[in-house]
C-alpha cells in the first residue's frame, strides 16, 4: 500500500507574540488529520489532508504553523472510501501509514516554518551530553601476611 504522491496545497505560519517575549510553560501539540478521501481509480485513493502545530504558553497562544496538502494512496480504494464515508475513519493498517507519511513530510517543514517565524521547533531537540569519567580508583598495594 504505498503512497504514490504528496504534494503541499497551502502552507500558513504565524506568530502571534513578540520573539523577545519570555513563555512560561511553553507546549507545542502536532495534529494531522484526514479532511477528505476520494477514490480516484480502482486501486488509488486521493486523500486531503492537514496537519497543525499549535504553540501554547500557560497564559496565551504564541503561534501557529498549518500545513494542507494531498497524497495518492494505493490499495483497496473503495473499501477505504466506503470505511471513510460511512464511519469517519480508516483501517487501522491504512490510517498508520497514512498518518506516518503525512507526518514524515510535514514536520521537516514545518521546522523549516518555524525558524523563519522565530518560535521553537515543533519537535524536541535531542540533548547531547557527556558523561563525566569516573573518578581514578585509589591504588592499593596487595597485601603481604
């Protein structure tokens, strides 16, 4: 079930406080989320897509980056059209990498996204650190009886 093509259809960033603001209890959510999937032939599915990073302080909404695109799915289009029209959801196969490939493409983008706005990465930063040697073991004499 491999995904044919991704495209972005509108990307949209903003930052609603000043860079030299101080943000106390600062919490970014990530979101994607399916608006629409339509079968576009026997076994490919076009599905609409958004995905949010929202940027929240304890006292106010710092920011905001959403992405809209697209992408062709391939398998079993009709039963995913069918689960998707009557239920509001998809297999739970196809929902995995569907979701993963939407996150996969989005999140370096909106890394992109948020260093021109000046906020935070949407995504922690790995924490290097290194560990201390320990100390030396004092040297003792082997004992003589």
């Amino acid at each position: 079930m491999p995904i044919r093509s991704f495209e972005f259809t509108s990307v949209d960033g903003r930052r609603f406080a000043k860079p030299s603001d101080r943000w106390v209890n600062l919490r970014v959510d990530n979101n994607s989320t399916v608006t629409l999937i339509t079968e576009v032939a026997e076994r490919q599915a076009s599905i609409d897509f958004r995905f949010t990073a929202n940027y929240r302080a304890a006292d106010a909404v710092i920011g905001l980056i959403q992405l809209e695109g697209s992408l062709v799915w391939e398998g079993d289009a009709k039963a995913l059209v069918r689960t998707w029209s009557s239920s509001g959801q998809m297999p739970p196969d196809a929902a995995n990498e569907i979701h993963n490939v939407i996150m996969t493409n989005c999140v370096p983008e909106a890394v992109l996204l948020s260093r021109e706005l000046r906020l935070p990465p949407p995504v922690p930063i790995p924490q290097v650190s290194f560990a201390q040697a320990p100390p030396p073991e004092k040297h003792r004499a082997p004992e003589v009886a």
